[in-house]
C-alpha cells in the first residue's frame, strides 16, 4: 500500500503444479475454485468457496486457520485511523463483515470457531499428514461496508481486495495474524485460483488473473484463472473505460473513470513493468490491471491488480502510486513476507524500487538524489517532531503493525527509513554488486515467502560480503541519521 504520508519524500508529503510452495519442496499448491454472485443492491457477496489445502508442514494437522480480513469492516473492529475516518467513510458510518452458512471438510460438516477478534476462522478436519489434503468448503456471504477501502462499496466501484478466506502460513503452527487500521495485514502461500463471479450486465470486471470467459445472459459470468498467485481480488464498475498495451508478453490494462490523462497513466504503468523486469527479472504473468477507483489511500497492491486511488491531489503523486504499486508485483507477489510482522520486507524496498525507477525514467521529472535527499530530511524532520512530543522514538524496524504506536511512525520506520537503508547498503558496493543482490534476491524467492532473515542472507550470498552488522544496525534503530545528514 502507498500512504500519502506528510513525512515521505515525493508525496512530502494446471492446478497441482509442483513447485515448491510451503515448507517442504515438491507438495502441490494449494487450489481455491470459488463462485461469487454480486448483488448490487444489498452489496454482498454469496461465496461458495472450495480449497484444497495441502499439508506442506512436517506434522500431521487436525485443524486449518484462515484469515477473515473481511471482519475488519464490522462494528468493533477498526479498519482505518481516525485521521482517515473521515476521507474513508465519506457516507458516515457503516459495517461489513462475512457470515458463515456452511462450513465442510472432505464433503462433511465440520466444526469451526471464530475468534474473538473475528479475525481467525478455524476449520477442524479429520487427522492429515505431510503431503496429504483435505477440501475444504466454505459457503458465505459477505457485506459490504460504504467505504472508499481495499474492500468496500465504492462511489463509483466495488472492491473485492483481499475478500476470501485464505488459508493461513503454517510455520511450526498457523501464522494469525491480527487487524490493523494501517499496513497491509496479509501473509498467505503462492496458489492458484479457479474463479467464476456473476454480476449485474453493465458492469466492468477487473481482476486477478486472466478472464478466460464471458457470458452475458440476465448476468454477466466471467470464468478467471490465476495461477501462481497469493490472493485473489477483484474491482467492478460501470463507469470503467479500459487503455490496454503490452510489454513482451504481458498485457496490461488501465480501468479508469474521469481520467483526461489516461493514456498517460498507461504510459506510466508500462515502463514501470518494463524497468523492473529489467532491474529484478521478468514479470511472471499474462496480466497486470492498474485500476483507478474509490480508495482513501494512496494505492493497494493485490496480485496482477493494483488499486490507484481516484482522488490524488497532481500527476507526480499519480506516477509516484502506480510506480511503488507496480513494484509490489515484485515485492508482496512474486516474493512474498508476512505483511503483518515485517511490513519494511516488502514496503522498504518498494519504496526504494520506485526511487529507482525514476533514476532509469527521467523524463517524469524526479531526481533519485532528491528522493533520497527529501526523505532523509523528512525523516529527521519527522523525528525530531516525535522525539519532542513524545520524548522517545523507537526506530526499530521489524515490528509487528500493532507494535507502532501511531500510524507516522509506521509509515517513517517502514516507508522511509527501509528505502533509506537500500540506499545506503547501494553506496557500500559496486553497482554490478548491488543490480545482483535485488536480481538474485527475487529468483531465490520468487513464488515463495521471504523474511527479514532470508532477505539478509540472500543479500549476503550474493554480494559475498557479510552484511548482517549493517543490516543489524538499521534494522535495530541503532543507526543515528544525524551522522549522515550534513
Ligand atoms: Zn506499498
């Protein structure tokens, strides 16, 4: 996601395929087959979703958790800050959530339990070893809230972000994690997705994926497949118009409404999927959709789909958003980390790939040196504020998303300070050094989920240099930025 932070620098502000997915090499992905009916009216979803979950662990399991980010629209749940109330819930207030009609295990009813915090469904099942599966059948229905969010009705489009129950990282036991008003809260395994969604005639689908069918009766039912991805997400509107244009094998389209410089936004999404496959490898994937629609961030990530929001203030903000969206296709889907807990994993080095990007496309006016020279200052600035205020300042930077006490310092320790320390670890070698680190980096993780751990040794690997001090001295606050700052 892409925070329009006042601190940050420009913004000053084949099912079964065996590819080794989990802990153990070799064990199939898992596969969800879904079929979702819109209902414009009530604005719900009615889900019939069936996974099959392979055991990639070394133990036998007798239970499944997966994650509801669904319930983070409910009444007791807080889905955005109080600063963002107002631009999120324009309409006042109002609630989503997802219910549970039927829940079946190898076809039988099961047992299941929901969390207090709503947040954790868990499905018991039948004892199954490593390697083995299990169906998994969830029937659902979910609402929801008036909210210009990830996931959420819209004034000109619905967002289906990160709508599905997904099975959670099992990592010597499930990885739960919690809501969060800030961050993106998601951490899930490479899968592929049989999806068929109806909806009302008049509306334009986006999604992950490549739409394989399109059958307009009474409804519309679109047949999408998507391999090799770790969610599943979709936007409908009936204002969209759609620019499409290709780079090497991938097409990407731009959805937009009210957009007098699309053509340019296509433009921008183009040589962003350009440059970076040629800064980190190729694009995996048929299709990338950047769509603009209702959001009261700056942008989302989701697999080959990226959320721009329709209300950024200028062109250099817009360009700025699809850039760092479009390098989460890199960091968050091909590589993936758990969101949660290590937010700086992927948002660090997206925001530094987009500094990037601009340094190998100047004709969009943004000057690498400038970037890093903003949001140094921008940072101290920011720090300085905090420290006076508060009295103190934790600048660690692997922290879990509830583990920030406002959401400033989330954005400043992951955003700014993670892009801050890719550029400094650029200045202590060899540009040739540097260009093989982030290149080797994503073939070692591509389709598989990184850590900070597995990011630093990766980056020492490959640059053959041992690297953990400078990592362990960022990484831990420990580094003072007043000694770089003259
Ligand atoms: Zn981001």
């Amino acid at each position: 996601m892409k925070k329009l932070c006042v601190f940050a620098v420009v913004l000053l502000s084949l099912p079964f395929v065996l590819v080794g997915c989990g802990k153990e090499e070799n064990v199939p992905l898992n596969c969800y087959s879904v079929e979702a009916v819109f209902d414009e009216e009530s604005a719900t979803l009615t889900c019939d979703e069936k996974i099959t979950y392979f055991n990639s662990s070394a133990n036998s399991l007798k239970e499944v958790c997966l994650f509801l980010y669904a319930n983070s629209f409910t009444e007791t749940s807080k889905s955005v800050t109080k600063a963002y109330l107002d631009k999120a819930y324009k309409w006042g207030e109002s609630y989503g959530n997802i219910t549970f009609d039927s829940v079946k295990v190898n076809g039988t009813v099961a047992d299941f339990e929901i969390s207090e915090n709503q947040n954790i469904l868990t499905v018991q099942t039948e004892e199954f070893f490593p390697g083995e599966s299990v169906l998994i059948d969830l029937h659902f229905t979910l609402q929801l809230a008036k909210v210009r969010h990830r996931l959420g009705a819209g004034e000109h489009a619905y967002n289906f972000g990160n709508f599905l129950p997904m099975v959670c990282v099992y990592d010597n036991g499930f990885v739960t994690n919690d809501f969060s008003p800030y961050g993106d809260p998601f951490y899930s395994e490479i899968s592929n997705f049989d999806v068929r969604i109806t909806y009302p005639v008049g509306f334009v689908l986006a999604s992950t994926g490549k739409v394989v069918s399109t059958q307009e009766g009474e409804a519309v039912v679109s047949v999408v497949k998507a391999k090799n991805v770790r969610d599943f997400a979709f936007v409908l509107s009936r204002e969209f118009s759609v620019l499409s244009d290709k780079v090497g094998q991938a097409t990407v389209n731009y959805f937009y409404y009210d957009d007098e410089n699309a053509q340019a936004h296509l433009k921008t999404s183009l040589d962003a999927l350009s440059t970076f496959n040629q800064l980190f490898g190729e694009y995996p994937y048929e299709v990338l959709n950047v769509v603009k629609t209702d959001f009261c961030f700056g942008g989302m990530e989701e697999p080959n789909l990226v959320m721009i929001a329709d209300d950024l203030p200028d062109e250099e903000t817009i360009n700025y958003v699809i850039v760092h969206e479009i390098a989460h296709q890199w960091w968050y889907g091909v590589v993936g980390n758990n969101q949660f807990d290590a937010a700086w994993v992927d948002e660090g080095l997206t925001e530094f790939s987009s500094a990037l990007f601009f340094e190998k496309n100047k004709q969009y006016g943004l000057d690498y040196q400038i970037i890093m020279q903003n949001s140094l200052e921008g940072y101290l600035h920011f720090r300085k504020i905090y420290i006076d205020i508060t009295g103190k300042l934790d600048e660690t930077m692997t922290r879990n998303l509830n583990q920030f006490d406002t959401e400033p310092e989330y954005v400043n320790i992951t955003y700014t300070r993670g892009m801050l320390m890719f550029d400094f670890l650029r200045q202590t070698m060899s540009e040739r050094k540097f260009a093989a680190c982030l290149k080797d980096y994503y073939k070692a993780y591509k389709f598989k989920n990184s850590s900070p751990e597995k990011l630093v040794e990766s980056f020492c690997k490959s640059s053959r240099t041992n690297l953990e001090g400078f990592f362990d001295a960022w990484l831990g606050g420990k580094v003072v930025f007043e000694n770089f700052s003259s």
